[in-house]
C-alpha cells in the first residue's frame, strides 16, 4: 500500500504539540517529586520493625503495584471526589494518581537500596562506636544511593510514559493535544509517529545523562569502604 506521507500538514500545529509537551512535563515532575517524598515515608515505614507503620506501607504498595494505572486516573478524578465531597480538575486528579502510585514504586527503590547493604556493615559499623544516624549517613546510604540510581531512574522513565493514561481525563498533555490535532487534519500516521519522535527524543536523552550520571558516581567505590 503506497501513503503518501505529509508532515508538513502537522507541523503547521508545532505550537499545540509544544504546549501538550511543555503539559507533560508539568505532572511528571511535580509527580515525581511528590512521589520521591511518599516513597520515602513508605520506604521508612516498611523498615520500621513496628507492625501498624510497616503493614499500611505494604498494603499500599501491593495495592499499587497488582491494579492498572488507568484505574488510579480514573478513581482519583470519578470517585475520589465523591468521597471528598469536593471537586478535582483534570490535572489534579492526574497528579494524585501520578504521585500515588510512583510513591509505592519509589519506596521498594529506597527499601530495596537500604536492604542491599550488607547487614555485616551495620553491625561493624555500630561495634566501632558509631552511633545509628552515623552509620546510615556514612556507611549505608552512599552504597544505598549508588544501587538505587539504575532503579530510580528507571521508575522515572515509566512514569513520565505513564502520564500519556492523563489525555483520559481531558487533561492538555501531549496525548490529548495531539488527538485535536489529529481530529483537525486527519493524519493519525503522521500525528501520532510525531508523538513517538518527542517521548523518544526526550527519554533517550534522560536516559543518556542517566547513565552518565550512574557511571560518574559508580566510580569511587573506594570513598564508601
């Protein structure tokens, strides 16, 4: 089958497509920032040896984790509102759903990171003399911090895909810009091959710096023995 494609059909809505990315970027980082916080409270709690804190982080992350993350969009802006009595707007509803959900994933990085370092190392650590706080901030979380980068990152680029679930809600990302584009010219092939060109563009080049990143820090082993 011969398709005559045309970009320049699309690219004469380049503006739309820049405020639906510049929207993207808006939930993902404030979702992930929102969520890096919940997932440390979580994390925190899931390695408390006390059973209320460390229960409620467990049934959250495993609620997290076992349901669809439409679900999340679609209860956070259809239901949550009903409960609260109050009234969400698309990019609030995306946030929370967003924040929520990368908040359990975040808290199996830390737990994950803090867990890896060898239970020996706490021990010789506290024989010495080393007060807890100590230990944690010198002897743990710079190994913790280098085995959760790979992960955390990772998690990072999942979410920012998954802010695509937001166009569902009628918010103004990149998705739901590029649907008026495509119901104004009729070209889905090109409009939508558009879409795929900014999340790769964007992702591969997060994922460049990150491993630059994860490979700078991965060096001195030696300044963590």
């Amino acid at each position: 089958m011969n398709y005559d494609w045309d970009f320049a059909a699309v690219w004469a809505y380049r503006q739309m497509f820049l405020d639906g990315a510049l929207g993207t970027l808006r939930i993902a980082v404030v979702a992930i920032l929102a969520g890096i916080l919940i997932g440390a409270v979580l994390a925190t709690m899931r390695l408390s040896k006390v059973r209320w804190l460390a229960y409620p982080a467990l049934w959250w992350t495993e609620f997290y984790r076992n349901t669809p993350p439409l679900v999340h969009f679609f209860w956070a802006f259809y239901a949550l509102p009903v409960v609260l009595g109050v009234s969400l707007e698309p990019y609030a509803a995306a946030i929370i759903a967003l924040s929520t959900q990368s908040g359990a994933f975040y808290a199996e990085v830390f737990r994950g990171g803090v867990t890896s370092v060898e239970r020996g190392q706490w021990e010789g650590a506290r024989a010495i003399g080393m007060k807890p706080v100590a230990v944690l901030r010198r002897i743990v979380l710079p190994q913790a911090l280098q085995r959760m980068l790979a992960p955390f990152m990772e998690r990072s680029f999942e979410l920012i895909k998954t802010t695509a679930l937001a166009s569902t809600l009628a918010y103004s990302d990149l998705i739901y810009l590029a649907m008026q584009v495509n119901s104004i010219t009729f070209r889905p092939l090109e409009v939508y091959t558009f879409v795929a060109a900014i999340f790769f563009v964007t992702l591969l080049t997060l994922s460049l710096c990150a491993h630059a990143v994860e490979k700078r820090f991965s060096l001195p082993r030696h300044a963590i023995r």
